[in-house]
C-alpha cells in the first residue's frame, strides 16, 4: 500500500516517485517550510515477540549513521535534510529527508539520450570523477556507501554544459542504516554492483570502488559485466573475470580494460588504493583515445651511471641462452621521471609535422607505436613502489587499428610545456613486417630446455634465482621500428622483451614488468647492466599471476619510447644500439620463471 497522504514527522507524502530494492521514494510537503522534499522509507516487518532492547539498540545505531552522514558536505552529494523512524500502518517506516530534484536520476539523463549507444569514454570518464570526488569525501570520514550505482546518483543541470550534467550522490549509509534497523549484521546493497567481501559482510572502501567500476563498465558497454540470479550473481563476482570492456565495445582503447579490470579485482588489496586513484587512472587511460602523440620527456641522466639501490638481476642468460653476470656501473644517480621540453630525434624516412593546428587523423594513431619515431614496443621490469607516474597516455586499443591500417604516425616537434602538445597526422605509409602469433615456430625462434611452445603459445622458462632467461627469434634483424607483445606471467617475478640483439658482442636493451606492477628498462653491454629506467610502479599493469598485459618497445635510432597496455610510459634517449635481433625474456630472481607470449608484431616504415 503507498503512503500518499501520510504525516512521517513534518512531512506530508504526496506521491510516489520511484520504487527500488531499497524502499520507496516518495514527493512530499515540508509543512514547516515552503518547500518539497523527496523521501525515502524502508518498511520493517513486525515482530511476533518483539525484543526492546535489540530496537533500542537498532535505533540507536540507526541514529548514529544518520549524524554521520549528515556531516557530509561536498557538491557533489545531496544533502541529508532529516531523518526519523514512524509507525505507519502498524509498521515501523524508517525514513531520510532530501532535497527534491526534478531532473531525475542518472537513469533518467541515459534513458533521455534518445540512444541506447554506450557513453563516450570522455563521459564516463567526467561522471566517475565526480561520482569519485564524492566517495572520497565520505571515506577520508570514514563513511562507506555500499549501494553505489546509477540509480543513486541524481542529475544537476547546467547551464553552461547541458550535455554534460552534474552527478549527486544520494543514499549516503543507507544499507548500513536499513540493516541497523532491521537488526541485521550483514551489510547489503545491491547485487549486481556489490563486491565478494560486500557478499560476506565485510565492506571496505574498496567495496564502493568496486561498484562505480561496475557503473562505469556499464556506461563504457551498455551491459553488466555480470548477469544470472543471485546464486548465478554471487558466485561470477567471488569467481568469474569479467570479459575486457573493448571485446564489448571495440571503440574502446585497451589502456581503459586494465583500469576497469583492475578495480574489479577481487581481492580489495589488488583495486586502487584510493577511489580516487582510480578515477585518475581513468582518466589518464581516456587521454590515450585522443591525444596519440605527445611531447616526448628529456634524456634521463648519462647512461653509465645507475640508481643507487637497484642492481639488476645478476645472473642474465642473454641471447641465446647463457648464464653470466652484468654488474652496473655503481656510480649512484637517483633517476625521476623527466618533464617535457625535449624535440624528438630526427628519424630517416619520415616526414615532417604538419602545422600545429591540424588534428591527427585517427587511423594514423598508432598505440603500440605512438611514435613520433617508428620505434620498437618492448617490455619492462617494475619494482613495487606505490608511486604512479603521470605520464600522458596513448590508446592501446588504436595501435591494433594502426597495425591492421598500415598507418605511420611522423615525428611531432614538442610545444612549450604551457601549451598543447602538437599533433601530427599520418603520412607516411608503414607495413607490419614481422606478424607472429606464436603458436608454432614459423620464425626460427630458439626452442631449448628454456625456450618452448606449449599450448598454443612461446613459453620462456628457467629457474636459477637472480637470472635472466632470454629467447631469440634467429631470422630477424630490425632497425628504426615498433616491436609489440602479448605476456603472461604464470610464474616468477616478471618478464618482457629483448630488442637490438647483436650476439658477437652480447649487447641489447631488455624491456619488461614484475607480475607486483613495476616496469624497468636496462641496457646490456657485453653483459654489462646500465639502467636506463629504474624500477617504477604503473597502475597501467595488470598485476598478479596468470593476468596478460601488452608491452610494447619503439626504437627510432636514437629515441626509444615504451608503452604499456597501450599507454606510453616515457621515453628516452639511448643511441647505443640501432639494429638487431628480437626476443623475449623471464626473470626468477627468488620464483622459477615460466613466461608465456603470443602475438609478436613489429612495424616498420614502407
């Protein structure tokens, strides 16, 4: 039965507005004031023998949420105007006063679209940030949702940005509020939104980043990562990896699945420390879907000096398969991610930037080959660090694109750092020249007791702690190129990519990344280690066992840009070596190492 005409304290209900798992929301008078409100009431269910003390304690817990939340200040998070408990109907009716919005709900904004098309990366992008300012605010107090998803968010228009709303979070602690009512000591929320240790009671702020990831797969796909009953529910979200966003929607830039699937995780240690993270990992990924070349950073300190504290693994089997030991120069240099400023290197063959005002045509975008200097998508080692490099990013899902096009991205002159970076379009033809899935041996790869393909795919395997294992493809040899990889680390501590081999001098640069989420680059001389850069930690990486990530190296003869998952990491200046074999690497510094990898492509210019 509704409340239409009902007095729940000062407030008479006037009709209802919308009905969900939570209760019902209803239109109503402010009696004392001249204004309308919008109420929320959650029915209980009379007890046969009634237990005073559990409702006094019910209540009293119900009334402490309350203060809490209504301490909340932030733009973004509608206002908690009352709250109180009525026996309507001979029921209890717990309720929570807010200010009435005529625009509706984020729902209502999506179905008013007029298309069922998903949102616009840069959209979705707009919304979790704010969704994610909100959430933040609560959680420095110590205050978790638990019940975030679109129809919790109410729309503010704009004047200034009418295609472009502002979100308002309602429901602050409502879960927690109904079950302390209800006297229940599990939290609820709802199921198709709700993390596996939200299922088992026990939220955490990971909890609420957990269902705006959800929301945001949602808006990025048009569909739910999950679906089924609620047996069905429970189990794909304490089991099941959902299916990468881009295999949904193939506009996608890959670098936006591995922020998606990372705050999916199921463990709430492997999400983003913060909410806020995420929404900056975002954000950064969806850069990458429209700024494919940016500046490049300047050179890092002289080659032959390396951080303190990091020496690299010590016992290296470089190409084809020997055990030797590099040790790096010990002068100590801490290394920090370069700013802008420094012009790209002149490359052979490629043409000139065109003016500064001419937008870059999209197929010309090349993810795993960014470059502004046709340059080689190699791997990298990271060493944990809780520090993530802001770098600008480049769209992964576009280096497939440019692949499959044949498409050149020229070099781009860097402008001031106050300015936007300059962009360049395509015009200057590239061809993939060595396509390479990986599943047999069609290449002349090694195959040794550490080089092998099982199961579709290359495996690099070794176990002899602090060792680099590295195999060759013997047929190539490349110069002034773009070297890309599928890798999965099944066992440990991480793996990547060798490039620029020359055997008779055992020289070569190693790219790669640790299963933990850092990604390293080094030089070898003569089995001599440089460090070119030092361990560093990227949410870009997929971390943990059996998770795939693409890696991606471009040498254009002097500039070496790496990428991950998409996304450029940085680049530097290296000119030490040009040409050479490729390959691919594992490392067991404390865990034997198998490294599995498929699809192996390098393009060069026509």
């Amino acid at each position: 039965m509704g409340l239409e005409g009902v007095q729940l304290g000062h407030y008479r209900v006037r009709s209802l507005i919308a009905r969900g798992g939570m209760g019902e929301i209803y239109l109503a008078d402010d009696t004392n004031l001249p204004r309308q409100v919008a109420i929320k009431v959650v029915q209980s269910e009379p007890t046969l023998y009634p237990n005073q003390t559990a409702t006094q304690e019910a209540n009293r817990l119900f009334d402490r949420e309350m203060r809490l939340v209504s301490s909340l200040d932030h733009p973004y998070i509608l206002q908690l105007l009352d709250y109180g408990t009525e026996t309507v109907q001979g029921k209890p009716t717990t309720y929570m006063v807010m200010p009435y919005r005529a625009e509706g709900s984020l729902i209502d904004w999506l179905r008013s679209r007029g298309s069922r098309e998903p949102l616009p990366p840069q959209e979705v992008a707009h919304f979790v940030r704010e969704a994610a300012d909100a959430l933040q605010h609560a959680h420095d107090r110590n205050i978790l949702h638990m019940d975030v998803k679109p129809s919790n968010f109410l729309i503010r228009n704009r004047q200034e940005t009418p295609d472009r709303p502002d979100l308002l979070l309602m429901d602050f602690g409502i879960a927690k509020a109904i079950d302390a009512t209800k006297g229940s000591t599990t939290s609820r929320g709802t199921l198709a939104y709700m993390a596996s240790e939200q299922w088992n009671g026990h939220p955490v702020p990971a909890s609420d980043q957990y269902a705006l990831a959800i929301m945001a797969y949602e808006m990025l796909t048009g569909q739910l990562p999950f679906r089924g009953n609620d047996m069905q529910m429970m189990y794909q979200h304490m089991q099941t990896t959902p299916v990468p966003p881009s295999s949904l929607n193939s506009r996608l830039p890959r670098a936006i699945d591995a922020v998606i699937l990372r705050a999916l995780a199921k463990n709430p240690q492997d999400r983003y420390p913060t909410i806020r993270a995420f929404a900056d990992a975002l954000q950064q990924a969806t850069v990458a879907s429209n700024n494919a070349i940016t500046p490049p950073p300047p050179p890092p300190p002289p080659a032959n000096q390396n951080p303190a504290g990091w020496i690299p693994p010590t016992h290296l089997a470089p190409p084809p398969n020997q055990n030797v030991n590099p040790r790096p120069n010990p002068n100590p240099n801490p290394w920090s991610l370069p700013g802008q400023g420094q012009p790209l290197p002149q490359v052979p063959q490629l043409p000139p930037q065109p003016p500064q005002q001419q937008k870059p045509n999209m197929t010309g975008r090349i993810v795993l080959i960014g470059l502004a200097v046709l340059v080689v998508l190699s791997g990298v080692i990271y060493l944990f660090s809780r520090v993530t490099p802001q770098p600008p990013t480049i769209d992964r899902n576009a280096t497939a694109t440019a692949l499959a096009a044949n498409n050149v991205v020229p070099t781009a002159t860097p402008a001031p750092t106050d300015t936007p970076a300059p962009t360049a379009a395509p015009t200057s033809a590239t061809k993939i020249t060595f396509d390479d899935p990986l599943t047999s041996n069609t290449n002349q790869w090694d195959e040794s007791s550490n080089c092998a393909f099982t199961n579709s795919s290359y495996h690099v395997v070794g176990s002899q702690n602090d060792t680099l294992f590295s195999c060759l493809a013997q047929a190539t040899n490349f110069s002034v190129f773009a070297y890309q990889v599928d890798m999965t680390i099944i066992s440990g501590d991480g793996g990547g990519v060798v490039f620029c081999v020359n055997d008779a001098s055992n020289s070569y640069y190693y790219f790669g990344i640790r299963s933990t989420g850092q990604y390293e680059l080094y030089r070898y001389n003569n089995h001599q280690a440089t460090t070119l850069i030092q361990p560093t930690a990227s949410s870009l990486i997929t971390t943990g066992k059996n998770q795939q990530n693409t890696i991606a190296a471009a040498d254009g003869g002097g500039q070496i840009i790496v990428y991950i998952n998409g996304s450029k990491i940085t680049s530097i200046q290296d000119a030490q070596f040009s040409q050479g074999k490729i390959g691919v690497a594992a490392i067991d510094l404390t865990n034997a190492a198998d490294v599995s990898f498929s699809n192996a492509k390098v393009v060069q210019n026509a």
